[in-house]
C-alpha cells in the first residue's frame, strides 16, 4: 500500500498508518484496485466474512473511524435539476415511498447542504406557468425544495417529535404533490382534496398550516394568480409561485412585471427562501442557478437543432447531440449568495440527470463555473447517471454504432462547458454493477435501458479519477427489482471521500482534458422573448386567424384554435413573423378536394391568392395529421406568392420522350410578397436542384428523367419545414435527409454532392428559415 506512506496524522490516517506497517496489509483483501474504492467498499458493505480475526479487527477499526469523521460543519454545494438532484438531497420526493424516510441523504449527514438548480424546465405544470406568469421555471426547484427538510429544523422551529416531523412531512408531500386536471371550484374544496385541511391541520403545526392556507388562498384573490387555475398544475409549484408573489406589491400586473425584470428577480429568491424556512429547510437550500428565464437548445450532429428541454427530450432525431446551447431573456444574472455559496464550499457535488439538461445549462450561466474553478479547495465530485437517455445519451458522437459509455458523458461536459471541465471536478462515481443481478439489467434491456459502462482506462486518460461504487438502493432492487441511487448509501460515500481527502496524497493521473473545449468567453445568447409574452402573442394572432370549416365538419373554430396554439407553444423554434404569412385555415371537403396528387399525398397547402392554409377535411380527424398539415403548408407559406407561373414541358427528340422540364418563373421582387430575399430565395431554389437561367433572374429550370417524380420547390420547403421541427411528423422528406448518415465514398462522386446538398439545405433551414 504504497500510497498511504505519507498519511496525515488523524483517526483514519492513524488507523490506515497501523495497518500498513502490516506485511499483508487487510486493505489488499479487498475489492477493487483503487484504495478510495476500497475504503468506499467497506463503509457500504461492511468487513468481508471468513476474515481472520485480527484481520477483521483491523477493517472494522478503519470502517469505524470513517464513520466517525464529523461532517456536521461542511458547507456543501450540489448542482443539478431535477429528479437526480432531489434524490441524493434527501429522496424523491414524488416518489410514494419517500413518506417512508423523508430525512436521509445528504441532508442527514451534512446539514449545511444547499442546492444550485437547473431552470430549463418547460415541462408539465412548469411548462404551464411559463404561459401566464414572467418567471423562471420552478418545477425543479419545487421538488428539490421538499427533499430539502430537515428533521432537526422541523424540530427547532417546531419542537416536534420525529414521529410528529415524519408525519409533518407526510402531510406536505401529500399536499405539494397534488395534481388538479380541473379548475378547483373553491378555495376550500382545494384545501380539502390536498389534504390540508380535514384531518391534516391536527398534526400540522400551526404556524406551517396557517402559512399555507394563506399562501392557496392567494391564488383565488390575486388577479394576477387566478388565471393559473385554468390549467393542469401540480399544487406545489402553485405554493411557491403564491409565495413569490406575496412579496410583490399587488399594483404591479404581471404585464408590467415583464418590464420590471430586477423586481421579479428579487422577489423570486425572497418567495423561496421564505418558503424554505417555513417547511423546515435552510433558507438557502434552494437557489436558482440564475433569475433569468432560459430556454435549452440542442444542436444534432446533422444540423437541426431543436429549441425547448421537453421537446428535447421527446426527440428522436436519430444522430449524436453536437451542441448545447442556453438562451437567456436578459444578460445572465448570478445573484451574490450564489457565489458566496461556491466560495465557502467544502465539498461541491454535479448531481446526476439528464446529460445536456441538468448541469450544462449552470455551468453555462456566466460566473458560476468560474467561481467553481476558483475555490481550490473544495472536494469536487460528478456522480454519473445510471442510464443511458433516449435522445441525448443513446448514440456517442465519437461512433455512433456503440453505445454511450462514461467517457463520452465526460467528453460531453468538457465540450459544452465553457472553458472546459478542468477545476469543475476530479472524480467520477459511478454505478458498480458486480453486485446487480444479470436478470435485472436484461429487464431494463427489454425496455431501451442500457448502463452507461465505466470505460476506466479512458476516463484516467481524461484525467479524472473514476471511483465505481454501490450507490443504488438495495431495497429498491429487492423489493421492486428497479435500480437507482440510494441517498443514504451516496451520503455515506461522500462522507468517506471527504474523511480520506486530506489522508491521502494527490493521486497522479497520466491524463490531461485537451478535448473540444468551448471558449470559456464564449457569448451567450439573449434573444429569447419571455415566454408568457410569446404565449401572448400567440393568442392575440389566433383572435384574428379566420376559420373556415365545411357544412358536414364536426370540428368547432374554438377546438382547432386550442389545438393549433399547443403546436405554436410546443414548436418554440417557429418565429411569429412566419405566422404574418397565414390569414387563416379553410376546411376542404373530402370531395372536392381538387389538389393533383401525382407528385404527393400531402392533403394540405398553402394558397398565396387569399394567404389560406387548406386542409383536407379528414386530416381534422387526427391532432397528429392536422398539426403535419399545417407545418408543412406553414412552411410552404413562407414562399409566399414567389411564382409568377410554373409549367412542365416535354423534352422530345425525335420521336423519343426524353422526359420533362419544370419552368419556374418569379414575380418581380417588387410584386413578391415572401419571407426571404432575393439572395436567400434564389440560394433555396438552386438547394431544391432548380438550375438558374444565367440570362432571366427571374427564371429556373429542372429536368425530369422519363417518368420519375420530382419534389417541387414549394413542397419541398414545407416538407423539410415539417421535418426540421419533428422529424417523426414528415416520414416523407425523412428518406431524403438519410443520406447524411451514410460515410459516403469517394468512389460514387454523386452520394458525395447528394450528401453536401442535405447538409446545406439544413444550414439553410437552421440559420435562414428558423434564424438560429
């Protein structure tokens, strides 16, 4: 053991200093190579059996002096959104079982345990609030928040017994995660089926429950609220939202708190820390990584980026993330406890979650990664996640045919982290799957869910310490054959690593991080519109969009409204300037639907004489057939009324058809009423394969071969439309764009030309067509 030979005097150096004097020493009986990983082991799983006594004697000693290391001082920091977050805090506490243990974790171990969050989230109730208010998204923040409580705060402020604080925290989980489909009819019928009152206000204290009836009772009274009863929510984001707005003086409406940015961001940290005090949490265990509305973007390796966290996760574009990127309303704020948070830290912790979600959009915030760089002597853990995530962690960038494994997540992190992952962390925990039964993880198989594999050589090439541990819950895996982490088995990790810190020398590793690391001055993007503003303006165009339905329609004007608002509020990437094109939507009756289909069976299209989207009458009949209809005739109106005529000619020779030739001829541009320039119209036409002729601007050909259809410039525009926003809603264009995932050859010079023109079209789109 020749690494502990310069150990510190204290108790576990002192123990780990007797031992090693031993020619076998007990720790080489262990498991595992790395003595991290060995100490690690024996905290979890205690003293192998069939130890000689003395041997066992001596691992105890080390496990006990590990143990009892205090920890009850450290301020610790952990980064992160989400499920992940919350769980290693102190459980999930949207899980049933949680009322079961609500005080373990973190928490228990390290009281002074706060949490910087993820505000990405557009999601759920989340996504709902974002439509009525001017905030941040708080769901996260929400669920870190009642994994925050504490026990012995609980029984300071309230000088509750523990049962008594259990059965607080039983009350409050019931009441937070109370879901509501309909409006609430009453103030008291709401407080009933959340169970506040009833049998509740017995055991609640008095001080928690009178706050929070007070705090409901605001969402019925304030203007400014009440319009969040209209919508699905989940009971707990609409507590802290109430809470937020008790601090803001009532004359300010939330049209007006749009251009009170500086306000609203006040009022969001005094509404949560007040919170957090009332329930029993520290004042700042919760902390927004900024108070700036953000939104998440992800940029595929071939071209489409996709704007929105929860679109991005329903995502199935096919191709490796390339890039994330983290738009913000306003410069990025930090507030000053946030920093003074990092700079006192003892211990920082990157929770695990979803890849791209989670912790790149902090460490995008300016400052935040810089200030954890700065603080040199904190201990500095990432916990990678268990599973791959279909969307974001199923393919590797670096060869997409394997599957991702821990070096990636890695490499992920250091490319889309400003300045990269140097002094953000040194070790790496991860899932030991010795002890998990093969069974188990082919049942996750049968469900798309793959481990993320420790790959521990190219990992120590990064430079980082990988530290594979059991930090899942046993009793889950027992009782419900699931795996996931276990908050008390993590908080006894941490607590190791930290007591071993200062023992043990700095370990030496061979690698050094020269990955694609992203300037650390990089300019952040501010063009996002607050999106209860963007909500609103999706509305004030919907008043004015005509509807024209036919006589046998069962369709109502308000449904298709409804409808069409979901795809403009989902579809963040469609400005509303492409809206200004669509002056309403005609219902055509199946009959008399007198569109040529020779060279497609889309049933809508854009109609440039009265600005009309038309739409089959039978594509009404499905949300998912309507909203490919509209997109695609959306995506044609951008064109606008660009043709001044289109004919196809025969190309004859002789007595031989040689095929066709499609004649394009534009209006003047000052007759054009269409969404690009001249330049940009003409750089799509010759994208499209139209060939311009070098003597009329205003003229394009095409040649068609015999019999072979031809996808017109106008089709092609609101299929790839279609495609670039889902690519699940236009299968038709989908076998076109394949193309670029072929490594093509040098040997077939027409794939290679095939290939560049999909990847301009989509640089076009990207950056013309959706302005990114």
């Amino acid at each position: 053991m020749k690494e502990t030979t310069e150990l510190v005097e204290s108790g576990v150096a002192e123990c780990l200093k007797q031992i090693d004097r031993k020619a076998l020493s007990p720790l080489d009986l262990l498991p595992h190579t790395d003595i991290r990983e060995k100490l690690v082991e024996l905290v979890l799983a205690g003293v192998p059996d069939g130890l000689p006594p003395e041997t066992a004697t001596d691992l105890q000693r080390v496990k006990n002096s590990l143990n009892q290391e205090p920890v009850s001082h450290l301020n610790v920091v952990v980064f992160g959104g989400g499920t992940g977050l919350s769980t290693i805090i102190g459980g999930d506490s949207r899980a049933e079982s949680w009322v079961n243990d609500p005080f373990q974790g973190l928490k228990a171990l390290f009281p002074k345990t706060r949490s910087i969050v993820c505000i990405t989230d557009d999601g759920g109730s989340t996504g709902e609030l974002l439509k009525d208010l001017p905030l941040i998204a708080l769901g996260d923040i929400r669920h870190v928040l009642l994994s925050s409580i504490q026990l012995a705060r609980l029984q300071e402020y309230y000088s509750l017994t523990e049962i008594e604080a259990a059965q607080c925290v039983k009350i409050l989980a019931r009441v937070f995660n109370h879901r509501f489909s309909e409006k609430p009819t009453s103030n008291t019928k709401l407080l009933h089926d959340c169970g506040l009152i009833g049998d509740a206000d017995t055991v609640l204290p008095a001080a928690i429950f009178g706050s929070l009836e007070r705090i409901i009772h605001k969402l019925f009274v304030d203007p400014r609220l009440q319009v969040t009863l209209n919508r699905p929510h989940c009971l707990g984001n609409l507590i802290l939202v109430s809470s937020i707005y008790e601090q803001i003086p009532a004359h300010f409406t939330n049209a007006a708190l749009i251009s009170e940015p500086d306000l609203i961001r006040q009022n969001i940290h005094r509404g949560i820390a007040s919170l957090c005090t009332i329930l029993g949490a520290d004042e700042h265990a919760v902390m927004p990584c900024t108070y700036v509305p953000a939104e998440l973007s992800l940029r595929y390796t071939n071209g489409v980026q996709v704007t929105g966290e929860h679109k991005s996760s329903e995502a199935r574009r096919g191709y490796p993330v390339d890039t994330v990127l983290i738009n913000f309303c306003a410069e990025p704020e930090v507030s000053d406890d946030v920093l003074g948070l990092i700079h006192n830290a003892d211990i920082m912790i990157m929770a695990p979650g979803s890849l791209y979600s989670s912790l790149v959009p902090i460490f995008q915030v300016p400052k935040i990664a810089e200030a954890v760089k700065n603080n040199r002597k904190a201990l500095k853990i990432l916990v990678s996640n268990l599973w791959v995530q279909a969307g974001e962690t199923d393919i590797s960038i670096y060869n997409p045919e394997r599957k991702f494994l821990l070096s990636d997540l890695l490499k992920a992190y250091e490319r889309n982290i400003p300045g990269g992952t140097g002094g953000l962390f040194d070790k790496v925990l991860c899932l030991s799957l010795k002890d998990v039964p093969a069974t188990v993880i082919q049942n996750y198989a049968v469900e798309g869910k793959i481990p993320i594999y420790l790959d521990r050589d190219e990992v120590r090439e990064q430079g980082i310490i990988p530290l594979e541990c059991g930090i899942y819950s046993r009793t889950a895996l027992r009782d419900d054959g699931v795996i996931r982490h276990d908050p008390k088995q993590f908080a006894l990790v941490v607590r190791t690593l930290w007591a071993i810190a200062s023992t043990l020398p700095v370990p030496l590793v061979s690698g050094s991080r020269k990955s694609q690391v992203v300037d650390p001055k990089r300019k952040y993007l501010t063009s996002m519109q607050v999106p209860c503003l963007r909500y609103t303006k999706i509305n004030e165009y919907l008043s004015g969009l005509r509807i024209e339905l036919s006589r046998n329609s069962h369709k109502k004007v308000d449904a298709i409204k409804q409808t069409l608002r979901e795809i403009l509020w989902t579809h963040k990437d469609i400005p509303m300037e492409h809206l200004l094109f669509v002056k309403g939507i005609q219902c055509i009756a199946d009959k008399k639907w007198k569109r040529n289909q020779n060279w497609d069976k889309v049933f809508s299209f854009y109609d440039p004489e009265d600005c009309m989207v038309k739409i089959r009458q039978d594509q009404f009949s499905s949300n998912v057939d309507f909203e490919i209809a509209f997109l695609v005739a959306l995506g044609q109106g951008l064109l606008g009324n660009y043709a001044a005529r289109k004919e196809i000619r025969p190309l004859v020779s002789g007595k031989s058809s040689l095929g066709k030739a499609y004649h394009l001829y534009l209006k003047p541009f000052s007759e054009r009423v269409c969404y690009f320039s001249d330049e940009a119209l003409a750089r799509y036409l010759i994208l499209a394969r139209m060939v311009p002729d070098s003597s009329d601007a205003t003229h394009f050909t095409r040649l068609v071969n015999g019999r072979e259809g031809f996808t017109p410039p106008g089709l092609l525009m609101g299929l790839t439309y279609a495609w670039y926003l889902d690519n699940r809603f236009a299968s038709h264009i989908e076998y076109k764009m394949a193309v670029m995932k072929i490594d093509p050859s040098d040997l077939i010079p027409e794939q290679v030309r095939m290939k560049s023109r999909r990847e301009r079209l989509t640089v076009f789109f990207r950056e013309m067509v959706f302005k990114h």
